[in-house]
C-alpha cells in the first residue's frame, strides 16, 4: 500500500468525521437546549447529588 493511499484513507476518515459527527453532536445539543428532556435533567441532578452531599 502507497504512502499516497494511506493519506488518502485518513484524510477520508478525518473528513467523514467532520462531516458526520460534530453535525450530529450540534443536532443533541440543539435537542437538549430547546426540549430540556427530563433524562437530561435527572441525569444532571444525579451528577450534583455527590456534592450536594459533601456540603451537608
């Protein structure tokens, strides 16, 4: 396998990144902003219980 295919095959797999996960990681932020999911909620309560224990 050439020099020139391998570079070819990463630069296809860093585009294919680009292209397809950070638009998909925007839409699930997007998502969480304007529905505010209770999943989301419950799961970034069950995040502060530990402190909110600590400060007790």
């Amino acid at each position: 396998m050439s020099m020139l295919y391998r570079l070819l095959i990463a630069f296809g797999i860093i585009l294919s990144h680009l292209i397809i996960i950070f638009p998909m990681a925007e839409l699930f932020l997007a998502y969480i902003i304007i529905f505010n999911p209770l999943w989301f909620r419950e799961f970034l309560r069950s995040l502060d219980e530990p402190a909110m224990e600590k400060s007790e």
